[in-house]
C-alpha cells in the first residue's frame, strides 16, 4: 500500500509541475506578445531604457503583474551584500526578463540572467536583445531547475 501511495503522489507532483510549466508557457506566450509589440513599433537601434519603458507600458496594458529595477542582493558567508545587480523586470514573482539593445548576445549575458534566476530563485528567465531585425531572432529562454518547462536547464546554461 505505500508504494501504490508513493507512486500516487509522485503522480499527482508531476501533474501539479506539469501544470506549473503550462502556466509558466502561457506567461511567457504573453511577456513575448509584448516584447514584439513594442519591437514592431519602435524597430531596432535604439536605447536599452526606451525598450524597457515601452516594454512595461505593454505589459501593463496586457495585465499582467510585474516589479521594475528590483534589487538583487548576494549572500556570502551569512551576510548580504549589495551588489548593485538589478533585475530589470520579474513577471508574475516567477519570470525574470533581461532586456538588452547589443550588437550580439554574448555568454555574459546569459550568465548574467542565470545569475539573476538563481539569486531570484525564479524558474524562467527570457532574455531580450532588441538591436535585432526580427525579435524572434534576439529571443534566449533559460529555465532553472524545471526539466518539465524544457529540455534543458539553467545549471547547464543552454538557452531554449
């Protein structure tokens, strides 16, 4: 009878994370609504600032709830540390989105939103390079920790 119970509740957890990824799509369906919204209007070469204004603007038209500029301390040794690394925008208390306006995404970058996902301890980070002809073309997903969101995850640093 505990095996048959065991085996339920790894059931019913793999439905609940399954239903949690499916969230988390449609979260992330909506955040890239917005981001090509604003893409399609504005084009590429302009300021990483007038991106992420017009970014909010469309995410707030589309209500979905989000905090701008957060402040992501460190921890070390038991004691926090400002840093001064800011989260540009975490949707939802779960997706963060790094917003960029660079010739080319580099490794940093996606180490920067690993950082950023794993400081937050948020299982979705989109990564946002507008200097780009088509948005599609400037799109990085990384997940953290959540194999039923994608194939990979953010320990192995492989955008999706």
């Amino acid at each position: 009878m505990a095996d048959l119970n065991s085996r339920i509740s790894e059931t019913q957890r793999h439905r609940g994370r399954r239903g949690f990824a499916e969230e988390l799509n449609g979260l992330s369906e909506a955040i890239l609504g917005a981001a090509i919204s604003v893409h399609r209007e504005l084009g590429p070469g302009l300021l990483e600032s007038v991106y992420e204004t017009c970014l909010a603007h469309e995410l707030a038209e589309r209500r979905l709830s989000f905090h701008r500029q957060i402040s992501m301390p460190v921890r070390y040794g038991g004691i926090r540390i400002d840093g001064g690394y800011r989260i540009d925008f975490l949707v939802a208390e779960c997706v963060v989105i790094e917003v960029k306006a660079v010739q080319t995404v580099l490794p940093i970058h996606r180490a920067q939103l690993l950082t950023y996902l794993r400081l937050s301890e948020s299982p979705l980070g989109l990564l946002l390079n507008f200097n780009v002809p088509v948005l599609k073309e400037g799109i990085t997903r990384l997940v953290n920790g959540f194999p039923d969101l994608c194939e990979t995850s953010a320990s192995s640093a492989s955008p999706r």
